[in-house]
C-alpha cells in the first residue's frame, strides 16, 4: 500500500510540473508570436502607430481636417452669399443734431433734430441671421469671405511648400551627390538667397505689381513665386546634409558597381531616405507659408481686394474705429489663422516623433 501511495504522489507531482511547462511554453509562443508580429509590422504601420499615440498630433489633425472641410465643403453649403457679393440693402440710419439757439430775451437753448441718412450698402452690419459675422466695410459678407480666404491662404501654402520641396530637393541633391566645387558653387547661391533681404524686395514686388496694373486675381501666383523664390534653400541645405551621410553607405557603393546612372542613383536611392525629414519639414513649413502670406496679405503685398485671404481680412484692422468697435471683423481672420498653425505645427511634431528611429514608443 505504501509503495502504490508514493507512486500516486510521484505522478501527481510529475503531472503538475507537465502542466506547469506545458502552460509556461504557451505562454512562450504566444510571447513570441507577438514579438514576431511586431517585427514583421511594415514601417509605415509603425509611424502611423507611434502617430495616433499622440494626443496633440491627433488634435492637430482634427483641426486641419476641419479648416479643409469649412475652407472647401463650406462655400458649397452656404451659398446665401459670394466671396465678392455686396450687400446693397438701404439702411435708414436716424441721427441726431444739435445747436444752439438764442430767444428774444437773451436765454440759450439746445435744440435737438433727427435726421434721416440712407446708406447704399450695408457696411460694418453687426452679426445676425442674414449675416452670421456681419459684414466688412465694403458691405460683404464676412463669414462667407473667410470660407474663400481659406482656400486661398490654404491653397498656397501646399503649392509654395511643394515647389520649395521640389526645388530645394534638384539643388541639394546635386550638391550633396557631386560635392566638391559643385557644391561650393551650389551653397554659396544658398547663402547668397539667405542673405538678400526679402522684405525690401517684396516692397519693390509689390510696387511694380501695381505700377504694371496687375490684376487682383493674378496677384496670387506671383505671390506664390515670390514666396518660393525665397523659401527654397532652407530645404536644399537639408537635403545636401542629408546625402553628405548616405551618400558613404554601402548600397551606393553598390549601385556605382552596378553602373546605374547618375540621376537614378540620386533620385531612386537617395532622395528616398531623406523623405522621412522632409515629410517633416513640409508639415511644419505649412504653418509657417500660411503665417507668411497673412503677413504680406496685411501689407498690401498679396491676394488684393475684392478677393479674400485671411491676411486681407486682418488688414481692416488698419482702421482704430474698426479695431476697437468692429472685432467680427478681423477676429475672426486671425482665430484661423491661428488654428492653421497650430494644427500644421502639432501633426509636424507627431510625425517628426513618430519617425524617429531612436524612438521607443
């Protein structure tokens, strides 16, 4: 009997160590697996990952996604007035006058008359259920010419920030692959656009615009060039920088054996590294062309009445009688501005988080 209970509490505790190894190797493989997932997980899985980790990146992005759609779904749905349309409804205005008055026996008296006034447009009309923000001193309406300033001001923003990519990526890249005098001669035009002074110029621009009668509506693709011709070398410094380093790694050293051309080595395996950067620089250079162009709008430089930017719309505020007692106005104008740059610079943030490599969230 005791040789069958020490066999019974031999296999007991043997089918307890089973099971003991048995659940820890499930436990192992499920590790594993999980560990195997997550490095097969595609590179761009994982920046979108370490993106919407971030609560400001998402923020941000809510907040562009909502400008896009107010910007471009908006004048769509509210159609009650245009960019340029002009409220002409007649506006009695009753004012009062006073003068002074001497009677027969020598004694003084105010007196006091109204008098009608009829206004052609409805300018400076405070916010109603006809105009949700009122109207500007023109006599339109200010919501609807905030929906258009946003295309606008959005609108250049991507164009100018695309065209400073693409220029900045054909230069640095040549000078960062070539090197030597090349890129001497490459980085001192670089440092001579750093050094002019862009806003004399912009004033010269801006004069000669005027001085040629250009038309309100052309004025945005000069500002555009404008912009680009002084906003390009930040980038082309970044991309020559960035090639510099990959340019000694060994895939390159491999493609020069494989006798691939000059323009393929540069467009095809470098440029493509340095996206991630760039991709960065873009999104945080938005908010920066769209602050830029609100600031030349504001001096008269840019988009020109009767079209709308939000720069243009800030410029009423040039006025101390419409600054102080009209804030729906050009208030408005600069919230957008405001969340324009916010948005851009919180979704840069994310990414520049999320794609760093070093980063272990």
């Amino acid at each position: 009997m005791g040789s069958e209970l020490l066999e019974n509490e031999i296999k007991a505790e043997t089918e307890v160590e089973n099971d003991k190894i048995t659940s820890e190797a499930e436990e192992n493989v499920e590790n594993f697996e999980e560990e195997t997932h997550y490095k097969q997980m595609s590179p761009i899985k994982l920046v979108l990952r370490r993106f919407f980790r971030s609560r400001l990146s998402i923020v941000g992005l809510v907040m562009i996604v909502l400008l896009f759609l107010f910007s471009f779904l908006g004048p769509v749905i509210y159609q009650k007035w245009g960019e340029t349309e002009v409220d002409y409804t007649q506006i009695v205005e009753v004012i009062e006058k006073s003068y002074e008055v001497t009677l027969p026996d020598g004694t003084e008296v105010t007196i006091y008359e109204q008098v009608d006034s009829i206004r052609d447009i409805n300018a400076k009309a405070p916010p109603s259920s006809e105009h949700l923000l009122g109207t500007d001193n023109y006599g339109m309406d200010v919501f609807s010419r905030l929906m258009y300033g946003g295309r606008i001001s959005l609108t250049i923003g991507f164009i100018v920030v695309i065209l400073e990519t693409i220029v900045g990526i054909i230069i640095g890249g040549i000078a960062g692959y070539f090197g030597k005098w090349v890129d001497q001669v490459l980085m001192r035009i670089v440092d001579i656009f750093n050094c002019v002074p862009t806003l004399p110029i912009l004033l010269i621009a801006s004069a000669l615009l005027d001085g040629w009668q250009v038309d309100a509506s052309l004025r945005i693709y000069y500002l555009m060039v404008i912009i680009t011709i002084f906003g390009w070398s930040g980038t082309a410094r970044l991309v020559r920088g960035q090639i510099l380093s990959l340019r000694e790694q060994e895939y390159i050293t491999a493609t020069e054996v494989m006798g691939l051309p000059v323009w393929r080595k540069i467009f095809k395996h470098l440029i493509p590294n340095v996206m991630p950067q760039l991709i960065v620089s873009m999104t945080l250079g938005l908010g920066s062309v769209i602050l830029y162009e609100s600031t030349l709008s504001y001096l008269g430089l840019g988009v020109q009445l009767p079209y709308a930017a939000w720069g243009t719309m800030i410029s009423a505020s040039k006025d101390p009688v419409v600054l102080a007692n009209y804030p729906y106005i050009w208030l408005p104008a600069g919230f957008m501005i405001v969340l324009a740059v916010l948005g851009f610079n919180f979704v840069g943030d994310g990414l520049r988080d999320a794609m760093d490599p070093k980063s272990k969230k």
